[in-house]
C-alpha cells in the first residue's frame, strides 16, 4: 500500500503538466547537437510557455505536425518544407539558421574525392569507384539532400551492392560508415559532435549552395488544427529572432571547434522553399 | 451421517447409479472395487464436492473430503492445520490454538512451524487429516488415505481413524487395501463399473460374500 | 536534481504505473482462466498478445491519442500517462498469461481443499489468489522487465521529451545516437540495475507475506 502511495506521488510529481507547453518537432541533427537545451531555458523564463522537443527525423517531425500533434516545427529540408505549406498545413516559414552538410570518407579517400570543388563531381568518383556509401535511407533532411544530390549528379546509385542504407540516425550512420570505411553525407553539427572518435575526415567541406543545410521554422496553421498552440509558437518565433538570440545561436559551441555549428539567418532564406 | 439415495452421474463412458447408501455415527464404511468403479465419484458426491446430476445427498452436520493426495497450502504446518477454521472465521490466534492440538493428535505438532511442502507422504496425510478434523467435521470421507505409504504411518492412520470412529464420527473409507478394510470396516460395499453390487455388515461381507463377483474380487482372481 | 537521477525515478515510476495498471486487469483475469481453465482460443490469444510488437502498439496509442484521433480531445500524446497506458497493455498479457498458467495448476487443488473444508466460492478464489503468489511476483515482474526496457512504444507515443518524457531506454537511445557511447553505456547498467532491485524486492515482498 505505501508503494502505491510512492508512485502515485511520484507520478504527480513529473514535472511538464503543471501547464500546457508548446510542442516543438524538430530534427536529430538540432536536438542532438544541444542547441535548444541552451537557448529555450531562457524562452520559457521569459514567457512561462514550457516547450517540449520532440527530436525525429524530419519526415517524421512534419509528419507528426501535419496531424496537429506538434505546435511547431524546426527542420532541415526545403523541398518538405515547400509542401507542407503548399498542402496549408505550416504557416510563418521562417529561415533560423544555416551550416552546411558535409561529404565525409574514410581518411585514405579511395575514391580520390578530397580535392573535388564540385560535390556532383565528388559523387560521381564514388559510383564510378563503387567505393561504399552510407545512407541514411529514413527520409531525414540530410536523407533528402542526398537523393537531391545524386540526382543532380543524374546517379541512381540504389540496388548497388557498395550503396548501404542504415534507417538510423546521423549518429549511428557516421559510426557505421566509420566501421565500414564508407563515405557517407552528414551535417556539420553531428560531425563535428562526434568526429574524435571516427576514422572518418571530412572530405568535401566547402561553400557549395548544394551543400547548404538550412534549418526554418513553421508553426502548424491554426485554421486547420484549432487546438494547436499558434500564440505561443508565433512568441517562440518571435524569440528565435530576436538580434540577441540569433547571436547566441550563432556562438554556439564556436570556441569548442573554432567554426559555428550554427549561422544565424535572421529570417533570410538562401536555399529556394519550393 | 450421510444418505445418499437414487443419485445418477454420468461421465462420458461412465457412469455411477447408487439407489441407496447411508453411513451412521460411529461406524466405518469401506468402499471397495477395482480402479474406475466410480469409488472417488462417489465419495466427492457423498462430501458435496460434486452435485449428483438426480437423486440427492443428505448429510446431518459437515462432511470433510480428503483427497487421496490432499493439497497442501504453501503456508506452514500450523496454518494448514489452521486453514479450515480461518474459512469458518475463527479468529486467527484462536484457530491457531485449536489447530496446534490436532497436530498433537496426528503426531505432527514438533512440526508446527515447517513448510507443509516439506512434510513427507505420511505426515502429509496426517497433516490433512489434523486439518479436516479440527472443523470437528460429522463425516471424514477418506480417498485411500494410506496408498504408497510405510506400514508405521499407515499404522497412525488407522489408530486415527479407530479413535475417530470411537468419538462418534462417520467415515466412508476408499480403499485398494482389503486387509486394512477388514481390519477397520463395520461395513463394506462393493462398487463395479459404477453400480453396488454387494453391501453388508463386515465380518459377513468379507467372510461369505453373496455375488460371485464379490467373491472372485475379494479372492484376487477378478480380472479387470 | 540530476538528470540521470531523474529520468531512472521516471523510468521507474511510469514502469511501475504501467505494470500497476496492468496487474489491476491481468492479475483476475488470469486467475479466473486459471481456475475455470481456458479454452483454447484465450490461451492463444494471450500467448500471442505476449510477443505483441511494441512499436505496433505504439503506433496504434500514437493514432488513438492524437489530436485528430478518438481520444486527441484529452491531449495524452507524448505524456507519461499515456506512455503508462501503452506499456500497460504490453504488460498485460504477460501478466494475465503467467498468472493464468500458474493458477491453473493449483485451481483444482486449492477449490477441492476449500470446498471440503465447507468454505465459499469467494473463499476458494482468495486462497487460489494467495497460492499463486509467487506465481504471481514473477508475472509481475516479467511484466515489469518487458516494460522498463521497452523503447519502441515508449518513444513514439511518449516522444523522447527531455524533463517530460525522457526514460531509461529512449536516453540510451539518444546517447547512442549521439555517439556518446560511454554514457550510453553507464545509462544501460542503471536500467539493469533497476530491473535487477526491482525484482529483487518483488521477490522478497512477494516471499515474505508466505507463513
């Protein structure tokens, strides 16, 4: 009996209820770099609002959205992004941040990638090589880019025997391309994260708009899901925006590796959303 | 105690037909016949354990059932002995008091505080026995209390069932063992493929049998 | 509080909630089939609901406790009572189906001994319900393990929200994830050991109540 006692209290003592807190899908690469666990504390002392991160693949996160089970949403692929808000589900896109996506390899580079200054061409050395190649085969932004990019390159590198799908996140992928001695595409944030421990460089790291990775923001349209929390999403906005929040994203984790994880855009988008 | 008259009860395959059996105060009853005469069916008909499908049962106070090998409670020695007074209500340290000199009775009160899993066979029947009886039961309706047991224990059992007899109980005693049901019986039935073939006063029953069956059962040469 | 602390008291709280909830239904259930032995069809039925794949039934809360589902107006999804609701129905056939075994071959026994004795129906059942015991501390631990260490269901219907919903096994996940190996690896043995206490004390409450 006192154990029922126990859990009940403890149960009631879970924080998160106390009032209805935004919820906010947003991908792996975010959650996992830390980004939201330093800059939403100060959100929800200023405004009260409690947020809830729900970290998934960016498919998934415009998933949840598109039935109203999230109040917002931060993710990584324009092309998505474009529909979502074709089919009205995502109102006031708005451009956060950007870094770039990386195409990573083993450090012996045997498909001869490192000097390339076009990642089309880059891509076209590892099918021709049939070097291995991770990826993430799970409909995540960075999943996205890839397909993009082996289009563009006019590739179809699925069904080959070196061309491996992991469906799990950029983590895990980057491990087991790692093991594998394979290249695979990545963002710069899980790279950089998890890099030390990776016999994996960084082979193609250039200011290519292919490789641009551009992180917006949505709120789910409040005429199709009266429930969601519009106010509050419009308030998250609002502070993501604000000059002093850009800058805090921008300096993020800047002294560890010397280069921003993250580069403020301050609503600007350079990539096309269509 | 018990008076069981006109009862029907059909298994598929079998079935069990008894116009009339009574046993009185103070007397053992031995049921005897070969394996599948129905011995157990009527036994649990005669305890209530099992309602007859026609005829009816009447018992003048409780009758107590014991299994030929009786369950054993994961409890200890005292609360088995105890359990059946708890189901009563008796109150628990009173209970325990009334069970405690049942389990001198049985020769089992050294043992109060083991695990009743523990017992072995003979002191698991004298345990169930102490449990029965501390209900202060009419009737004691016994399924081959002694099978398999050592002739000591099977010795107890049967000073209990004697003494029982004594104190003016009834008993129906089941049994393959048709020394021990001349040794104890007052009077005995024969039961074959479900119905009474012979019943009588003891010494008669088992010196000069009427039915040819009776007597080709009893010589050992009834094969079955 | 710290961190690690705090998602292991929420692991185990929501794994006790779900196990709790899951006794309430699973304890009686199978114990009646036990004692009035279950045909056919319930004993399938529940061995098959014991291989239940939870991401299935992950799934199936996802749809029920969304905003655009049947039960969307009480706004569960990703809290932890509806991660206590999902686990509670893996918990559950587990937890029916051992008891059930358990029970059945004491029923005949236990209904024979109390009938005898002159005591009731509801006797019988009781007794049945305090024989089966130690049956019944390894249903619910069995059912507690599958819980606690259960990701699929947990994650998608609980959303792997830090302070909210985070637990043992979905921040293995995350650490994993991340590539932090090491950490992942520490939050691993904690959910080992919790499993481990938590058995042990089941066992030993379960025991000591035996005289």
């Amino acid at each position: 009996m006192k154990l029922r006692w126990l859990l009940a209290l403890l149960l009631l003592a879970m924080p998160a209820w106390a009032r209805p807190p935004l919820v906010l899908a947003t991908t792996t690469s975010v959650n996992d770099s830390g980004l939201l666990d330093a800059i939403l504390p100060g959100f929800t002392r200023e405004t009260g609002i409690p947020v809830r991160v729900i970290a998934v693949g960016t498919g998934q996160a415009l998933a949840i959205a598109g039935r109203g089970d999230a109040d917002a949403v931060l993710v990584h692929a324009p092309h998505l992004e474009a529909r979502f808000l074709s089919e009205k589900k995502g109102v006031l896109h708005t451009c956060l941040a950007k870094n770039r996506f990386l195409l990573v390899g083993p450090p012996t580079d045997p498909a001869g990638v490192r000097w390339e200054t076009n990642v089309l061409n880059a891509f076209r050395k590892i099918y021709l090589t049939g070097a291995p190649f991770v990826s993430r085969g799970d409909n995540s932004g960075t999943y996205v880019r890839e397909q993009s990019l082996w289009k563009a390159a006019g590739l179809k590198p699925q069904g080959k025997p070196w061309y491996l799908e992991s469906g799990s996140g950029m983590g895990a992928t980057l491990t087991l391309a790692s093991e594998k001695g394979a290249y695979t595409l990545t963002d710069l944030g899980t790279f950089l994260f998890t890099k030390t421990r990776l016999k994996l460089a960084a082979l193609f790291d250039r200011d290519d708009p292919r490789m641009l990775n551009q992180y917006s923001f949505m709120a789910v349209n409040p005429k199709r899901f009266p429930w969601v929390r519009f106010n509050e999403a419009k308030a998250l906005l609002a502070y993501l925006l604000r000059p002093d929040v850009q800058a805090a994203i921008g300096d993020y984790q800047r002294a560890r590796f010397g280069r921003s994880l993250f580069e403020p855009l301050g609503g600007k988008c350079i990539l096309p959303v269509r | 105690m018990i008076e069981a008259e006109g009862i029907v009860h059909r298994y598929p395959g079998f079935s069990l037909s008894v116009s009339r059996l009574a046993v009185e105060p103070g007397e053992v009853l031995a049921v005897v016949g070969p394996s599948g005469a129905g011995k157990s069916t009527l036994l649990r008909l005669l305890g209530g354990l099992e309602a007859p499908q026609r005829g009816r049962v009447h018992r003048r106070g409780p009758a107590v059932y014991l299994d030929q090998t009786p369950y054993l409670l994961e409890r200890s020695v005292l609360e088995n002995a105890a359990f059946g007074l708890r189901l009563k209500g008796w109150p628990a340290q009173e209970a325990r008091r009334r069970a405690l000199g049942w389990l001198e009775r049985v020769g089992l009160s050294g043992f109060a505080d083991r695990p009743a899993r523990a017992l072995s066979g003979g002191e698991r029947v004298r345990l169930a026995l102490a449990r029965a009886l501390a209900v202060e039961p009419a009737a004691l309706l016994l399924d081959e209390p002694t099978a398999n047991l050592d002739p000591a224990n099977v010795a107890r059992i049967e000073a209990l069932i004697r003494a029982e007899r004594a104190a003016g109980r009834a008993v129906v005693l089941v049994t393959h063992n048709l020394f021990q049901a001349r040794r104890l019986a007052d009077r005995a039935v024969f039961l074959l493929e479900g119905r009474v073939v012979e019943a009588g006063p003891a010494p008669g029953f088992f010196q000069r049998p009427a039915d040819p069956r009776t007597r080709a059962f009893l010589s050992g040469e009834m094969v079955w | 509080m710290n961190e690690v602390l705090e998602i292991t008291l929420r692991s185990l709280a929501v794994s006790s909630a779900a196990t709790l909830i899951a006794a309430v239904f699973g304890l009686p259930l199978g114990l009646w089939l036990g004692a009035r032995g279950a045909g056919r069809l319930a004993r399938s039925l529940l061995y098959a609901g014991m291989g239940l794949p939870p991401v299935v039934v992950g799934l199936f809360f996802y749809f029920l406790f969304s905003r655009n589902g049947p039960l969307g107006g009480l706004g569960l999804l990703y809290t932890l009572p509806a991660v206590a609701v999902a686990e509670s129905v893996l918990a559950f056939p587990l937890i029916a189906g051992f008891t059930m075994a358990g029970a059945a071959s004491r029923a005949e026994g236990v209904r024979r001994l109390v009938k005898s004795l002159g005591g009731t129906e509801t006797q019988a059942f009781l007794t049945l319900l305090a024989e089966s015991r130690r049956v019944v501390v390894a249903a619910l631990a069995a059912g507690f393990g599958a819980v606690i260490s259960e990701v699929g269901a947990v994650t998608i219907v609980g959303g792997d929200i830090r302070h909210a919903t985070r637990v043992l096994t979905t921040a293995v996940v995350l650490e994993t994830r991340k590539g932090e190996l090491e950490r992942a690896a520490v939050l691993g043995l904690l959910l080992l050991g919790v499993t481990l206490v938590v058995s042990g004390l089941l066992v030993v409450f379960g025991e000591r109540e035996a005289a």
